[in-house]
C-alpha cells in the first residue's frame, strides 16, 4: 500500500471510519494571521460522548493503548463529553417531540372549547 494515495482516497477513507466507529473526540483548530508569512494555531480537542440511549462500544486493544499513552482521559470523557446523537436520530426524536406538542396543542383547543361550551 502506498503512503500518499491522494487527498480524494484519504477523504472516502475517514468518511468509511466515521460511518463505521463511533467519534470520541472532535479536533478543531483557531488560526490568525500575526503576518503575511505565518500563523498563530490554537488546536483545541472536545471529547464527544453519545448520551441518552444505549450503544455498544468496541475498540481495539491497541487503540486503547494509543491514546492511553498520548493522554486521552477516559474518565472525562464519560463524565463531560459533549453529548451527541446520530442525525437520522435527531430527526426521529424532533418528530416524536412535534407530534407531542401538536397532541397537546389539540387537548388544550379542545378544553378550551369545551369550558366555553359550559361557560
């Protein structure tokens, strides 16, 4: 296997990942300019954690040994990674959610309408 396979390979490649394994962390990365010539990088690493529902987590055991060793705290990332769910996910619940306010809307017409019925 070559090294570099280009930028359109490397891309399909973490695109299979993220479908495939579930993100643990989210890198992001504040440039400035200080002159024409160079920038100031600020890197920053959010430790993502998918809350509210059950999910089976597999990892290799040198995966666990490469972050152990380049500092990856899984005890924060339990605790206070920034919750997440899959979009296919969110759209589910954000129906679910809408259907429940529209029920609710319709019981509060309905009681309206009633006890100015007996009004």
């Amino acid at each position: 296997s070559e090294r570099f396979v280009g930028v359109d390979k490397c891309y399909e490649a973490h695109c299979e990942g993220a479908r495939t394994f579930m993100p643990i962390q989210l890198g992001i990365c504040a440039a400035r300019r200080t002159s024409p010539t160079h920038w100031k990088l600020t890197p920053a690493s959010i430790y993502v954690f998918p809350r509210g529902h059950e999910r089976i987590f597999q990892v290799s055991t040198a995966a666990l040994e490469f972050l152990n060793d380049n500092g990856f705290d899984f005890n924060e990332w339990v605790a206070q990674g920034v919750g997440w769910i899959r979009p296919k996910v969110e759209s589910e619940k954000r129906l679910a959610i809408q259907l429940r306010i529209d029920e609710v809307k319709h019981l509060q017409k309905t009681m309206s309408a009633t006890q100015s019925q007996d009004a």
